[in-house]
C-alpha cells in the first residue's frame, strides 16, 4: 500500500478529477475507482472521503444528485460549473507540484 | 447478492445508534455501507449481514462515523454563514438603505441627546439584552418545531438553532460594562460607531431568526436534494 500521507494533500484534487471524467459518481464508487486507478496502490478511507466531498460541496464546486437504486436512495455527486473551473485549477497546481518535487528529487527528469 | 428491504432499515437502526442523528447523513452512510456489504458478498457469500456490516463499519476508523459527522458540521456551517452573507446583500434595496439608515440616525441621536452617565450605559445594555432575550424565544419557538419531526436535517438544526447568537448579542454588553467608559459613551464618533453596530446587530437578528427560519423549506429543498424525495 502507498504512503497515504502522500496522497492526502491531493485527495480533494483526484475527486474533482475523476468526476471531472465520469460525470457523476457516489461515494462508494470513489473509493473504488481509485482503488481500481491505483491498482489497490491508493485506498481512500471511508473517514477522508464523506468529509472531502462535503467540503467540496459547500465550497460550492459539487453539486448533489439522489436517485433511487434497488431498495435505497444513492447520492452522486458532479461538478458545478465553478468545480469544473476549479479542477482545471487545481490539476494545474498539482502538475506544478509534482514538477517541483521531481526537480528536487532528480533533477535530469521532465515532463512533457 | 442484494440486501433486503429489512436490512435496509438495520443500517439506518445501526447509524442512528453510533450517533448519526440527521437522515441527510444516515442516508449516505446507509448506501455506503449497503454497497460494501453487498461487495464482500460477490468475494465471499457465506459472510453473514452483521458480520459483513461490522467489517463495513471499521473502515471508518476507531472514531466510527464520529468525523464525517465532525467534518458535516463544519461544511454545512460554513454553507449557513454562506447564506447569511447572502441575505445580508440582498437586503441593500434603496428604500431598506433609507429605512436602517433611519434607525442608524435614531439611535445616534438618542445616544447624544441622553444625558452623560450611567442612564447611556444602562439603555445601550438594555438593547442588547433585549436582542438576546427575543433570540432565546425565538430559538425556543424554532427548536419546538423541529421537535417530534420525523426526520432531522443537519442544515435545518444550524438555521433553527440560534444559541450562539445570544452570545454573540453578550459580547458588546460585557465590553460595555468591561472598558467602555463614560467618557467613552459621549464621544460623538464612539456613539455613531456604536448605533452602527446596534442596528447591524438587529440586522442579524432579523435575518437569522426570521428571514433564513421563514425560508427553511425552500433552502432545505435547494442544498438537499433527497428533502423532497423523503
């Protein structure tokens, strides 16, 4: 399993991106999309996910769908045009950021 | 292998009893944990639905679902004050500029027309306990309506439940009896400062305790969308 702490900081960053890709996606679905992304690498905990995505929400970058599937109600969740926006800023900062550590870390590797 | 309707109505018993109070958060929780459930069936059918639900459960940590219920408050607050600030510009239509000026304008010369002395202090005092007083009844008029409701929303909880504004009401109050001064209190720009605030604050009274309670309902319906579902 990858170092988590490593991850933490982006979680907000990869949820805004897989819905960015997929359209809609409820909590469980997240949890293991990424685990799928990841090859099991990355495993979102329950307790890091439900807060993020409220958080996002009220940041008003997630906007909150129910619907009614097999014997319960499910919430998903998409991108408000302002998480759209949003996303396309903080894939950006992120790609910064792996530049930066990478420069740091081993100074002949670049990317595109 | 899907779970029953009975087993539906468990995990809704089971988030009730490890503290999820509000149905906006039982019914994310509930789906959750119906959706791991159903997962650890297709890998192993022979688990049974408490020992599949107690597996679910732990991945949330030792706290249970204590921070994601944490973590609610703190979004959902933030979304209240987000709708504070909201009503708050609303408000500046010219006639209610006209009409708070007005009140701004009443007060000020209240303040300078009061003799110098204790009688200031006492009356300003005087305002502020009566905004608490009015926001306690009012708190209580609210908190009666939610009582005996079928289900709890966490938002409508933040919009009804007006205990912090009482104190925010105290805080002038005590500074008044604290520091501020006679002295103070008859300095011209200290009371137009202080009509400021008294009718600011009346503002804040009006709009959180009548203004945002009165149109619960439609911003209940706005942030949830299962509120017209349920």
């Amino acid at each position: 399993m990858g170092n988590s702490k490593l991850y933490k900081g982006s979680l907000n960053t990869i949820i805004l991106k897989l819905l960015d890709e997929e359209g809609k996606m409820y909590g469980y679905e997240i949890t293991q999309k990424v685990k799928e992304l990841s090859k099991g690498e990355l495993n979102i905990t329950e307790g890091a996910l439900y807060p993020a995505l409220h958080k996002l929400e009220a940041e008003g970058l997630l906007d909150v769908e129910v619907a009614k599937v097999d014997n319960r109600l499910r919430k998903y969740y998409k991108l408000t045009k302002q998480g759209e926006k949003e996303t396309v800023n903080r894939l950006a900062e992120l790609e910064d950021f792996i530049r930066s550590m990478q420069q740091l870390v081993n100074p002949d590797w670049s990317i595109q | 292998m899907k779970l029953t309707q009975n087993q539906i109505e468990e995990l809704f018993k089971f988030t009730r009893a490890h503290y999820v109070e509000y149905y906006d958060l039982q019914l994310e929780l509930v789906d959750h944990l119906a959706n791991g459930i159903e997962k650890q069936w297709e890998e192993n059918p022979g688990l049974t639905f408490e020992e599949a639900k107690n597996r679910e459960f732990k991945k949330f940590g030792v706290f249970g679902f204590q921070d994601v219920i944490n973590e609610r408050r703190k979004a959902m607050s933030k979304k209240y004050r987000g709708i504070i600030w909201g009503h708050f510009k609303e408000w500046w239509s010219l006639p209610r500029i006209i009409a708070t000026l007005t009140f701004v304008m009443v007060i000020f010369t209240m303040l300078k027309m009061l003799p110098p002395g204790e009688l200031k202090k006492g009356i300003v005092s005087g305002i502020f306990i009566g905004f608490s007083l009015v926001m306690l009844f009012r708190t209580f008029q609210l908190k009666k309506r939610m009582e005996g409701a079928w289900r709890k929303w966490m938002l409508q909880e933040i919009i009804y439940n007006q205990g912090l504004l009482v104190n925010l009401f105290t805080i002038p109050m005590n500074l008044l009896n604290l520091t501020w001064t006679n002295d103070f209190m008859d300095n011209l720009y200290f009371q137009l400062a202080l009509s400021l605030l008294i009718v600011s604050m009346g503002l804040l009274l009006k709009i959180c305790g009548y203004v945002i309670p009165s149109k619960a309902d439609e911003i209940l319906a706005e942030t949830y969308s299962e509120y017209k579902i349920s």
